[in-house]
C-alpha cells in the first residue's frame, strides 16, 4: 500500500505527491491553477490529473510513472517565460560550439522568476531523489548554473559550490569555489546542454579537487549528443528536467509555435551541420 506525502512549494502553489512502497519512491508535480492560468484556455491542470488517476489506478510498479508529464509541464513553464525559448530561422543565433542554431535557449532568465524557479527546483529534488545516489554537494556550473544550483541546493539543505571554466592564475589556483573535501560526491548542474563539450571543463575541474562526480542535471536538453557525450567520454550520467522534442510538442500544442516552425527547427536538429552549410554559415563560423 502507498503512502501518500503532499509538500507544498512556496511561492507557485504546486504540491509535490510521493508515493513509497517498499522498493521505490515515485514523484509528481501538478501545475498550480495559477500556473495553468497563465496559459489561456489550457487544460493541462485537469489532463494531468486524470492521467494521474489513470496510472494509479493501472499499475505502481513503474519506475518514474509521471516521467513524461513533469517534462510537458516543465516545458509549458518555460513556454510561459519571457524571453527563455527563442526562435528565428531567418537570423539565427551563433551558439558555443561556434555554430549558427535557429532556436536559443536562454535559461539565465528563469532565475528572474521566483515562482517558476520553485517550479524547476522542486522538479530538480523529484529527479535528484528518485534517480540519484547520496550526494554531499551540488555544484553550479559557471555561470548560469551557479544561481540555479544554489536554488536546489537551499531547498534540499545542502552545500553548493561553482565550477570554474578557467582555472584560476592566481591565489589558491582553484578550478573549484568553495569547500569540497576528497571523496565527496557532487552533482553538477546547468541550464542546458547541447553536445555537452563545455561540461568536460567542470567534471574534471570536480575530479581533480578529489571529488566524486556520476551525474549531470540539466534543466534543458537539446538532444545534439550530450547525453552520450558524457556517457562516453566521463562515464557520467544525464538527468535533464525537459528537452527539444518535448518542448516542440508542447509549444505546437498550446499555439506558441506552428507546427511548420517546429518541422523546420527538426530539420535543424537532424542535421545541424547540413543546415549550417546550405545556409553558407560555414562549421565551425571562422572569422
């Protein structure tokens, strides 16, 4: 038999459901209604609690039963973000791996808004809970992952620490801010990632303080070889609150894409090197 454990998060009015038997833990998110408000005519309050009942009803011995609806809701979050998810085939964005994309994921703006924070973090607990080990810190990545780490971190009551990209020339010499002691285990987190070259920098900067590193949490993947980058190049493991195919979705869904938009930044992410060339922007930009 189930227990049920209701947690409300401050700010947005999303309660947390957990549910426990004796192997597993399982977790949901539900939108607030003053969430699901802010998304004119949407019923996503009402589809997800019916699918819930559905689930509860069928079957509890899924791992992560709600996986696919917290995805859809956080990506319905950061659809109703000024200024997070931007799109613009005609003048595209130049990217960090030096390439033109026509789609930008801005995630330093979420931190602008508390209440869709809560929303990321509390997601961030479930996943950190659910598929993580016991960790000691968590570490942001600079820059943007800094403000988001400290926000989960403050929530969960742990320590946080940030992730250098350059080490420093002077003083301590660290590639690591704040205190992390050999044989702690960390979890990095960042706003995103896209082939996940730049998380190279931080896992070994974590690995050479003499800390345990296993995981990754993004809150946005762009599923252009992250995940097996990390898997194969680190042995680490991605956990990401949403990514592009969700995201796609759920902004044809709900009228903030069109669906030939949403083919067009496909095609983009089938082949971002061949859309790159027809469009004479050359891989990498040089000059």
């Amino acid at each position: 038999m189930n227990t049920e454990i209701r947690r409300r998060i401050p700010g947005l009015n999303v309660d947390v459901y957990e549910f426990h038997n004796d192997e597993q833990a399982y977790g949901i998110m539900f939108f607030s209604e003053r969430l699901n408000d802010l998304v004119s005519g949407t019923e996503i309050l009402e589809e997800i609690n019916q699918d819930f009942a559905e689930k509860i009803s069928r079957s509890v011995e899924f791992k992560n039963p709600f996986a696919n609806i917290g995805r859809r809701a956080v990506s319905l979050a950061i659809w109703v973000t000024p200024d997070v998810f931007l799109v613009d085939n005609e003048d595209p964005w130049t990217i960090k791996n030096h390439t033109k994309s026509p789609i930008y994921i801005d995630g330093g703006a979420l931190t602008s808004w508390a209440d869709i924070m809560n929303l990321m973090s509390a997601f961030a607990q479930v996943e950190i809970q659910r598929a993580m080990e016991e960790f000691d810190i968590l570490i942001g990545g600079e820059t943007r992952g800094i403000a988001i780490a400290t926000w989960i971190a403050n929530d969960l009551f742990k320590g946080v620490g940030v992730a250098r990209k350059v080490v420093k020339e002077y003083g301590t010499g660290q590639g690591i801010e704040g205190k992390i002691r050999p044989g702690e285990v960390c979890i990095l987190v960042e706003d995103l990632i896209t082939d996940g070259g730049s998380k190279g920098v931080f896992i070994q900067n974590i690995r050479n303080a003499g800390a345990i590193i296993n995981d990754v949490i993004v809150i946005f993947d762009r599923k252009q070889g992250g995940e097996q980058y990390l898997a194969e190049r680190w042995d680490v493991r991605l956990h990401s609150l949403t990514d592009i195919d969700t995201h796609l979705e759920v902004g044809v869904e709900y009228g903030y894409i069109t669906e030939e938009e949403a083919e067009s930044i496909k095609k983009y992410l089938e082949d971002p090197k061949e859309w790159n060339l027809k469009r004479k922007y050359g891989w990498p930009i040089t000059g």
